[in-house]
C-alpha cells in the first residue's frame, strides 16, 4: 500500500520519469538495504494507478522506464487521504510466538533454548545496526541515522518482551494450552426412549 | 595466554541454610582485545564475576589468572600493586574523589604509584584530552555533567595504561545520549587503544557495542554469544545452540 502512496508524493512534487520514479522511491526509503522495491513492481504498480485514474502516463515510445507520469486532482486527494491516515504496525503477528507456544506442546523441543537462540539473533541484529549507524554522518544523514534508532529500540523491546516471557515460561506451561474451538457437526444425537 | 582466565570459579556467601551461591563453578576465557559484556537478570552473580576478576574480592572456589598469574593465590600488597598496573575500573557511580578536579582524580593512580606529579598531570591531561574533557582539568565532580564525570572516570582507568578496563555498569547513571558516548569510548579502547575491556550492564543498546555477551543466570553461564556476524566462528556455534535444541 504504501508503495503506491510514495510514488504519488514523489509525484506531488512534480510529473517524474519511470526510471526517476525508481531511483526516487529507493533514495527516499534510505537505500535498498532497508525496503528493496524492484522495477517490476513499481512499474506494475504506476500501471494500475493509471487504470485507476490517479495518474496519467505520457510516454514518448511505449517504455514504462521513459515516460513520464504526471498525478491527476484524484490522485492528489488518495495522497492526502493517506496523509491524514495513522499508521498502526501488526505486533501480534509474531513467529516466534508461534514458535514458542508449539514448542510448549512438542516434547521435542526446548523452549528455554529457543529463547536464549532468539535473544543471541537479536543481539547480533541490534550490534550490526549499532555497528551501522557508526558509519553515518550526523551532518547529512540524521535522517537514516534515526532510522537505524527506531530498529535500534524496536529491538529493545523485543528483547525485554523475551526476558519478560522467559521468566514466567513455567507459569504459561502450567496453564492449560489453548483449545480450538470446534462446533459440533452433524445433527444432535437422538434422544432414545 | 588469555588476558583473563577463569577457571572452576565458584563465590558462595553463608553457609547452611542462608548459603547463597553467587557463583557456580563458572569457566571463561577473555583473549586480550576482546569487548565483552556480561548480562543476566538481578542477582545471576554478574557483578560478582567482575568484583573476582577484578581481584576486588576473593573467590570461594576455583581460580582467576590474568595474563597467566594466579591472582587467587596473591598476597594483598601483591594483588593491589597488579590492579593498579593491570586494571583499570569504571563504576557506575564514577567514584571520583568530590575534593579532587578533574586532572587531580585522574593522575590519582600515578602518583600512588610514585610517578612524579608533573608527570602524572600531564598524562592525565592527554586523556582528559583524548576524551574531550579540555578546559575542564581544573573543575571538580560537582561542576560537571554526569556524562563528564563518567569520561574522567574513564580518563583515570586509562592513565596507568592499563592491559583491562573493568566496568559495572557504566552507564547505569546516565541519560540516553551521554551512555550512547560512553559506549562510544569503551568501543574506542578496545578497537583504537588495543585494550581489553569487560563490562557489565543490563543495558542493551549498550552492549550491542560488544563484541561477545556472555549471559549469566544463577550463577551459572547460560549463553555466550559472539555478536560479529561475518565471523564464521560464529556460525559454527550458532549451528551448534540450533542443534542442542
């Protein structure tokens, strides 16, 4: 969604060439390294705000790369519309619970060891981005540098979050796991005479 | 040789019924230039690791070397002498001298060691320097910040070119963006000054500037993580954890 969104700000500024289009999404995003769009579906995506009437295509020979796109007063508004939107991210959508909580079931599997792996992984995570916003330049490149801040703290609270679930691992273990609730099938069992 | 060996090492307090064992049994090797961090909730017997380390108290159980001697085994005039030479520590609440300015806390160590005090200010102001406390020498710990008090405690470790930076949560005490420069320095010690440096903490972010966390509980090593990714070093023992699983 929110591809779509950027190009039509990028668009805001000022009509732009496909291949401009690119370029600007990756510099906005602070590099490929942090959100890797390919052409393929920029251009797919430009394709489909055309078909709906948020943007016009003026191409000088059919290349999506070398034409240039223009926003329309629609596309202004679905632009602004975003603008106005709050942005809530998905937390409870988490593998590692998932994880976890089969490993409660599986005899198999160490749920203790699981969290002092994931806590490893999240240290290593949390020393590369330190590592790599050592590397930025506070005059020119505050912006990624707050960037790199805010996985920095989401990491840290990850971290604490583990901390908190592993010291009550034994308690959610004791508790019954959660049952599926299933509905019963079939007609109702006839009641003899 | 190790910088820091750490064999067997076992601190119990009491006895009977109000024994408490703050550390088990514990084995570690820290190679010299190494950033180590040493975590774990309240009360796994991390400080406890540093205080035995650090010679600052004497163990129940077992041995610590540094450098290949036994300082287990040392007398009291001995082992002061070796921290002295060999150590330097940062504390969490700096434990500078409130009487003494910044040049006189950090030329501390030198003059107890017989440096003549010209000598040890003006090494003492190179560090001070170094960690750009300039045109600070002459204030004393209640003129200034606690990020500056932190950096002359830091100062006065280095003063005695020390081989180990000891330090017990070093940022504990500190704001955000000051325990972000402390870390910075630590970082800088071991990276651009070669030396070796253990810390505790329970800061996070903080010990993302390691190069190892090693991870306590009840007394015991429960992990002990190398944090550089490209090394293949730790790959293996990443393979290793995955498998024991």
């Amino acid at each position: 969604m929110s591809v779509r969104h950027a190009l039509l700000g990028l668009l805001a500024q000022k009509p732009r060439y496909g291949y401009e289009l690119c370029a600007g999404f990756t510099a906005l995003v602070g590099g490929k390294e942090n959100w890797d769009v390919k052409p393929p579906q920029i251009y797919t995506t430009l394709a489909r705000m055309v078909d709906s009437g948020l943007v016009t295509f003026n191409n000088a020979n059919g290349q999506q790369s070398k034409g240039e796109y223009a926003i329309t007063p629609s596309g202004h508004d679905e632009l602004m519309n975003w603008f106005r939107m709050s942005n809530i991210e998905e937390p409870h959508q988490d593998p590692f619970y998932l994880k976890l909580m089969l490993s409660l079931e599986l005899d198999e599997v160490d749920a203790s060891r699981l969290i002092v792996i994931q806590r490893a992984a999240l240290y290593q995570e949390l020393h590369r981005i330190t590592e790599q916003r050592q590397t930025l330049d506070p005059q020119n490149q505050l912006a990624q540098m707050l960037l790199m801040d805010k996985s920095a703290m989401h990491l840290e609270a990850d971290l604490r979050w583990l901390d908190m679930i592993e010291s009550r691992l034994d308690e959610v273990q004791r508790q019954p796991a959660p049952k599926p609730a299933l509905r019963p099938r079939g007609r109702p069992p006839s009641q003899s005479a | 040789m190790a910088t820091i060996e750490v064999k067997n090492l076992s601190k119990v307090y009491g006895s009977g019924e109000t024994k408490v064992t703050a550390l088990d049994s514990v084995n570690l090797i820290i190679e010299q230039g190494q950033f180590v961090a040493v975590m774990g909730p309240s009360g796994c017997g991390k400080s406890t690791l540093l205080h035995l380390i650090g010679g600052l108290d004497r163990p129940t159980g077992g041995s610590v070397f540094i450098e290949g001697s036994d300082i287990s085994k040392m007398s009291d005039t001995t082992l002061t002498e070796l921290r002295r030479r060999k150590m330097g520590f940062v504390f969490q609440f700096f434990n500078l001298i409130p009487v003494l300015d910044a040049i006189e806390n950090t030329a501390l160590p030198l003059i107890l060691d017989g440096i003549k005090p010209e000598i040890a200010r003006s090494k003492a102001s190179e560090w001070l320097s170094r960690n750009k406390l300039d045109g600070r020498g002459n204030h004393r710990p209640d003129e200034l910040s606690g990020g500056q008090q932190q950096r002359v405690a830091i100062s006065r470790a280095m003063v005695s070119d020390p081989v180990i930076i000891l330090a017990d949560e070093p940022t504990g005490n500190l704001d955000s963006r000051s325990s972000d420069e402390i870390a910075v320095t630590l970082r800088k010690i071991v990276t651009d000054w070669k030396r070796t440096v253990l810390m505790v903490t329970h800061d996070p972010r903080i010990a993302a500037y390691a190069d190892r966390i090693i991870f306590l509980k009840d007394g015991k090593i429960v992990d002990d993580t190398l944090l550089n990714g490209s090394n293949g070093e730790n790959a293996k023992r990443l393979k290793e954890k995955v498998e024991s699983l």
